[in-house]
C-alpha cells in the first residue's frame, strides 16, 4: 500500500534556488526514519522560498531505505500517522 504526501523539490533557474510542490505516492516499507526540517520552516517564515503556504506550516524529511532522502508536508506525527494507517489489514473469515 502507498501513501499520498506533498513533497518538497528544491531546483535552480538562472543561478537561483526556488522551490515547488509535488504530490506524490510513498511505500511506507521503504522509509528508515522520520526528522523534523527546521531549516524550511524557518526559510517559509522568513519568506526566503516561494511557497504559498501557511507560515507555520510543518516539513518532515524522510530517509528511505535506497539512502536518499525527501522533505515532504507534514510534521513527523502526521506522516507516522498515514503509515500506520496504511499499514492496517482487514481480516476476514
């Protein structure tokens, strides 16, 4: 099962970092660890990034098991909590 996040993509244009958002799908049986990304709120606060977000929006940066890492949406207790929601099985008879 898969898990729908917003992540964040860092680029340049002409020698200048900007941002955009993307959504995306996530196997929650690929992710190592969950940390909190200081650095992006506190660039969001200080309108260093083009986001058109809430300033107090939260970022979670995710480790997966291939090494790499993504900055999504969402505080650590959000994102845990659409993992183990997804993680969740019915049982039948």
């Amino acid at each position: 099962m898969f898990i729908k996040v917003v992540k964040v993509i860092e680029r340049w244009i002409s020698g200048e970092k900007g941002f955009y958002l993307a959504e995306i799908s996530l196997n929650p049986n690929h992710i190592t660890f969950l940390t909190e990304n200081q650095h992006i709120k506190q660039s969001l606060k200080e309108s260093k990034i083009g986001l058109s977000l809430h300033p107090d929006a939260e970022f979670t940066d995710i480790k997966l098991s291939s090494g790499k890492k993504i900055t999504v949406i969402g505080n650590t207790s959000l994102i845990e909590s659409k993992i183990l929601k997804s993680n969740r099985k019915l049982l039948r008879d």
